[in-house]
C-alpha cells in the first residue's frame, strides 16, 4: 500500500508475473418505468391471490357465488315489481287503521301522517291531482268513511303483496337449498300470514316514523338528553329484529334465531347505504326539471324498492352461507332427505370376545395301504348297513339243510 494508511492511499501495483486483478463489474441500468409497474404488478396479483386463498377470502367468494346461482337479482326485481303494485293500497290501509285508532295514537300524529302521504304523492303525481283527488281521499279514509274501497284496497294489499313476500321466500329456500319442501300452497299461506305481520308491524312503527323523535321525547321528557341521539339505533334495531324473525320464519325448517342475526345485519347496513346512494343520486340526476317528467318519481320509487329487495335477499345469502359452512343439524338433515341420499348406516356390533365354540375334531388321514379306496369303502359301508340275506331253504323232501359251498365252490 502505497502512501501508508492514511485517507486517499493508492494499493500496490500486482507484482509481476502475478495474477491480473479482476475487471470491475459494470454499475446495473436502472429499470425503467416500464419495468418497475410490471414488477408492482406481478407483487400486487400475487398478495391478491395470496390473500384469495385465506380462509375469509374463500368464505367471501363463496357467498358472492351463491348469490349469482341464487339469481338474487332477478328475483329482487320480481320483489319490487309486486311490492310497487301493494305500496298504494297499503299505505291506504295503514291510513284507515291509524283512522281507527285516532284515540290511542293521537289527533297530531294523523296529521303529520296525513302530511306525510300527500307530500309522498305529491312526488309521483301533479299538484293539481294531488288537491282534488288525493286529500279529499284521504281525509275520506282518515273520517272512517269509504269502507267500501278501503276493503277492495285492502284485498288488493293482500294479493300484491303477498306475492312480493312469496317471491321473497323462495329466494330464502333456493339459497338455503331447500326448495322443494315446502309446497305451493304452503308458501302462499306463509306469505300471507307474514304479510299480515308486516302490515301490523308497520302500523305500530309508522306513528314512530312519522312522528320523529318528537313523540318519544314527549312521552319520556326527563330523559331527553340521552334518548334522542338513541332513537334512530333503536328504529334500526328494532328493523334488525324484524329482519331477523323473518329469516327464521321463512326457512324451511326451524332454526335457531340468532344464527339469522348476522345475515338480518348485513341486510340492514346494505339497505341504509344503497338508500343514501339512491338518495343522493336522485340529487343529482334527477333534481329540479328532469328529462324523465312525471316517470322520475315512479322509477325512483320503484329503484328503492329494488334495493330494499336485493338488501334482503343478500343477507339471505349469508346465512344461507354461513348455514352451509357450518351447517345446522336440521338443514343438514332436509338436505339429506330433499338430495335423497341414504341415511347414517347402521352401527356395526362389535366382535364377540367369549371362547369360540368347540368344533368336531376332522377325521384323521387314513395311512397308505390300510384301507380299501374310496368307492370300495363306501361298498363296503353299504353291505354292512343292509340286512343279511335269509339262509337257503332245504331241498324238499330232506329235512337237511342245505350243504354249506365249499372252497372250490367259492
């Protein structure tokens, strides 16, 4: 080393005849933008497909398939369909009941009721229609008169509307896998009698709706400061529950009811946000004069309804899922029978563990030599069994018997 240890020293030229030191390797090209996003690329797809693999991942993609051989959309559509053709009838319904139950409920929350109703048709029909048809309906309705029409209505409530809740029963069976067990008649009568339950529930929920966290802060003033930021948990927990016991009810079997939960939670969450995009979106698009005219609130009206289905129709998907990965003893066994497959087989006895019975002894081989072969031994056998043959008679005449055969004779 040339110039000592200090900073800058310059090594010792090889000595010669010595081996020449190695070519510097050349400074590596730095990849270009090209080569850096495909190499981002190839990392990206393999923690995506890493990630695809993991247990939740799979449960994920199970579900989303589910949901596509359920065909949840179309039967969603189908839902909203008869659902649209019950609104009318139904909300005329609910008006006549809460008429009825003017005393229990209160003159200001049929007013704010019947605020609510022209203010809602009011987005599907024209002021002039809604002032001259629809009010003098309605208070009509809310005086107890019309009984007449608010009974076909209500007729027609029930059909329309168990229609909607019948198709969104077998959506529940076809993605349980059960369809088939229960009959059509059977379906039809479910519907109705939970459609019967939804009008009832939605009779005591509407003053609530309508009324707002006013009503309850006036039956419960001292506990004003923490029950109002409470009221709207409570209505959606309240809906979660509903949600719930309709999974339950509508399964083909009985189930427990908290294993609906998680489904009657997706559901609702589903339905909150899918509202609030609808909402929003008909902000934007459909705001002020829309090219649509007097179309844009039906469809609009009609698009909520479909996402009201499709929220619940989803969370049928995932219990139904969740039933298969872990499935319940009841749904496994109407698996079973609606599949045809045989039952669990019978237990097998388990194997005597007491002495064996004794067995004869097996006749021992008979030697070379001491016996007759076996066709003669089976002669002789026989000629020993029969009976001996009688003696000759005496010749006649000679009292003597009969000279025995000599040697030569033989």
């Amino acid at each position: 080393m040339t110039g000592g240890p200090y900073r800058g020293a310059v090594p010792d030229a090889p000595a010669a005849g010595g081996p020449a030191a190695p070519p510097a390797a050349p400074a590596a090209a730095r990849p270009n933008w090209r080569t850096r996003a495909a190499r981002a690329a190839q990392r990206t797809r393999a923690l995506t497909a890493r990630a695809l693999r993991r247990p939740p991942a799979r449960f994920v993609r199970a579900t989303a398939r589910a949901a596509a051989d359920s065909r949840v959309l179309g039967l969603a559509a189908e839902a909203a369909f008869w659902a649209l053709l019950a609104l009318p009838a139904l909300v005329f319904g609910l008006i006549g009941t809460l008429g009825h139950l003017r005393g229990i409920v209160g003159a200001t929350t049929i007013a704010q009721s019947r605020q609510w109703l022209l203010d809602t048709a009011a987005t599907f029909l024209t002021a002039d229609a809604v002032d001259q048809i629809v009010a003098p309906l309605v208070d009509d309705v809310l005086r107890g008169g019309q009984g007449g029409l608010l009974s076909l209505s209500f007729l027609l409530s029930l059909l329309t509307g168990s229609s909607a809740m019948t198709v969104a029963i077998e959506a529940l069976t076809i993605a349980y896998g059960l369809d088939g067990i229960r009959g059509f008649l059977r379906t039809r009568i479910l519907a109705l009698a939970v459609y019967l339950g939804c009008i009832a529930f939605a009779a005591l929920a509407l003053p609530l709706l309508v009324a707002g966290p006013e009503l309850v802060l006036a039956a419960a003033p001292a506990a004003a400061p923490w029950l109002a930021p409470l009221y709207w948990p409570l209505v959606c927990a309240l809906c979660t529950a509903a949600l719930g016991v309709f999974y339950t009810v509508a399964v083909p079997v009985r189930t427990p009811w908290w294993k609906d939960l998680p489904g009657a939670l997706l559901a609702m969450a589903a339905w909150i946000g899918g509202s609030a995009a609808l909402r929003l979106y008909f902000g934007t698009a459909l705001g002020g004069a829309s090219r649509l005219g007097v179309l844009a609130a039906p469809i609009a009206v009609l698009l909520w309804l479909y996402v009201s289905a499709l929220a619940v129709m989803i969370g049928a998907v995932l219990n139904a899922q969740i039933d298969r990965t872990w499935p319940d003893p009841a749904t496994r066994e109407a698996r079973r029978r609606l599949q045809g497959a045989p039952g669990p087989a019978a237990p097998v006895p388990p194997p005597r563990t007491g002495p064996a019975p004794a067995t004869p002894p097996a006749d021992p081989p008979a030697a070379a030599g001491s016996g007759p072969p076996p066709a003669a031994a089976g002669s002789a056998t026989v000629a020993q069994s029969a009976p001996a043959a009688p003696a000759d008679d005496p010749p006649p005449g000679t009292g003597r018997p009969a000279p025995r055969p000599t040697d030569h004779d033989r």
